[in-house]
C-alpha cells in the first residue's frame, strides 16, 4: 500500500510541479472559484493537454484542496463543487450512461474477431494475449503476475498484486481484486510452452563457476525478466496481432500505391478485458459460460455488482426473449 501511495505522491508532486504552478501558483486559495478552475481547464487545453492529463491534474487539485479544507487553510473546494454539480440530474446520468454503453464491435470484440485474433497469435506475445483474453486481467495485474500465483495443476490464476505505471508493485487496485480464476485448457498449454522460453532475472548471485544466477519470477517479464512495460505490450504485442488477424479499421489515408491504410481495431489491453466479460455473460448456446452477476463480478475483481451492472449489465440476457420464455413455458407445463 506504501508504495503506491508514494507512487501517487509522485504523481501528485508532478502535476504541481509542471501543470499547476505554471499557470494558477500565483491565485489565491481564496480566489480558487468554481470560474477560476474552469479557466485552469481551458488554459490546459490550449497548451495541449490530453484530456486523460486534465483529468488527472484537476483530480490532484481537488485533492490539494481538500487537505488544504482540512487543516483550515481554505473554505471550499471548488474541484468538488464542480464535481458536485456534474453529477446532479438523474436524466442527465442515464443519458450518459445510456451513451457510454459498451458495444460488442465497436469497443468489445466480436466473437469472431477474438477467434481470428487466437488463431493467428504467435511469438513472444501469443500466451500473454491469450491468457488476458481468457482471464480479464487488467494490464497492470497482468504485468505483475509471477510463476508462484499460476497453480497449473489446478488450473488457476490468482491475482495477489499488481504494477503501477512507474513499475511499482504493489496490491490489487481494491479487495476484491485479488482474486482466483479459473483458466482453460488453452491458457494452460500456452503457460506450459512459455515456461520454457520465459526469461529468467538475474537476483545478483552466482553460483560457483561464477555464472550468474537466474530465476523464473514474472510470467511475461522483458527480455532480462524485469517488468514488461505497458506501452510495449501495446506496440509491439497487442497491435501488431490485431493487424496480423484482420481486426483493423480502415483510415481515410492511403500509402503511396493508392492502398487504402488500415489500423488495428482494438488498441487497448482493456478491450480484452471486456471481451473476457461478454465471455463469462453470454449463454452457452452462443459459445459463452453463461454465468450469473455476482460470479461475473467475483471473476473481474469489481469492488461493487453496482460497478459490474454499471459496466456490463446491458449484456446479461433480459429473460424476456420469445424463445426462452416458451421453453419457459412447455418445461412448467410438462
């Protein structure tokens, strides 16, 4: 917990440091308005901030704020009050939410899009892939997993801590995300090949023929078996393989024979992760597992069913489909 709470410090010490004082270090607590951090938004925009960034940095104001509320060094914390007035309206809520919903092709998978993606996955990054395909695994839980946490015998995954984006290491983002899953025959045989051609770390020994001394540590290490970096995963793994099986989106730029040029579909480890969700939802009749809310919400490391329902609620089938309500209806009546 320490270390991430450093990590956060950090971060915090940055966006000070190089977003914060540059443009409001002069203005007063007092005149830190609701208006004031409006134009700190805007000002951040100009100066080419992405929108994640912003995010980020105002979440740090509002948290300077709100210690700063607590030892009476200011009256109001504007980042809240925005926030506060964000969130009010039910109407405004649902349209969001309505808005925001996942949609299969578009932000998941498609079915047949992950078995284009499985089929042609090979190399370094094809057990990695497969294994956060079939388990859901965040990046950063992924990145931290090591050897002890997979049981392959008894064909488990347990997720017992994580990498943040400095590669600290540290505990799952809640209790509820350090959790056990179960994986399949293919997960299984892509973690025995690896095993063998894992990069072992250097602990700093040697034994006595002065060598160094290895061990096997992280499941999907670099190739000096330290942490794997995320952008790599992404670069060098996730996008090459979507492009590879076909899972592309067409541009409107073309090279210089005249070709249309075409980019991967999915470029975020997390659209994996949605897939593994619609997995676990979908009935087993259309190629799923079919189970119910509170396991789906065991399975993702959710510290909520809210935050499950929230997310994927809309993929659960409704129980008023024509067909299943006749089978329904003959079962009752037999």
């Amino acid at each position: 917990m320490g270390q991430f709470s450093a990590a956060i410090n950090n971060q915090r010490k940055r966006h000070v440091k190089f977003h914060i004082e540059p443009f409001i270090g002069e203005v007063l607590l007092t005149k830190l308005t609701i208006p004031a951090v409006r134009a700190f938004e805007d000002q951040l925009r100009e100066n080419e901030r992405s929108p994640a960034m912003i995010k980020k940095i105002i979440g740090s104001l509002g948290s300077i704020l709100s210690d700063a509320q607590e030892r009476g060094l200011a009256m109001r914390n504007p980042v809240r009050d925005i926030r506060g007035t964000r969130r009010r309206g039910k109407e405004k809520q649902a349209e969001k939410r309505q808005k925001g919903r996942l949609k299969v092709g578009v932000d998941i998978p498609a079915r047949e899009e992950a078995k284009a993606l499985l089929a042609t996955l090979s190399g370094k990054w094809r057990s990695l892939l497969i294994t956060t395909i079939f388990t859901g695994m965040r990046s950063s839980e992924i990145r931290g997993l090591r050897w002890q946490d997979v049981d392959l015998e008894k064909r488990s995954i347990s997720v017992r801590q994580r990498a943040d984006e400095y590669g600290d290491i540290g505990r799952p983002k809640s209790e509820a995300g350090e959790r056990t899953i179960p994986i399949p025959p293919m997960v299984i045989n892509a973690l025995k090949e690896w095993k063998f051609a894992c990069p072992r770390r250097n602990i700093g020994k040697k034994d006595v023929d002065g060598n160094p001394v290895t061990e096997l540590h992280y499941v999907f290490p670099n190739g000096l078996g330290k942490l794997e970096s995320h952008a790599n995963i992404i670069n060098r793994g996730l996008i090459p393989a979507m492009k590879a099986a076909g899972v592309t989106t067409p541009t409107d730029k073309q090279d210089k024979h005249g070709n249309t040029i075409v980019v991967a579909k999915y470029t975020g480890l997390h659209s994996l992760r949605h897939f593994y969700a619609s997995w676990c939802i979908n009935r087993p009749e259309d190629g799923g597992l079919g189970l119910p809310p509170k396991v789906v919400q065991e399975r993702m490391g959710h510290s909520s069913i809210l935050m499950t329902m929230d997310t994927y609620g809309h993929l659960f089938p409704r129980g008023d489909d024509a067909d299943e309500l006749a089978a329904a209806e003959l079962a009752l009546m037999k």
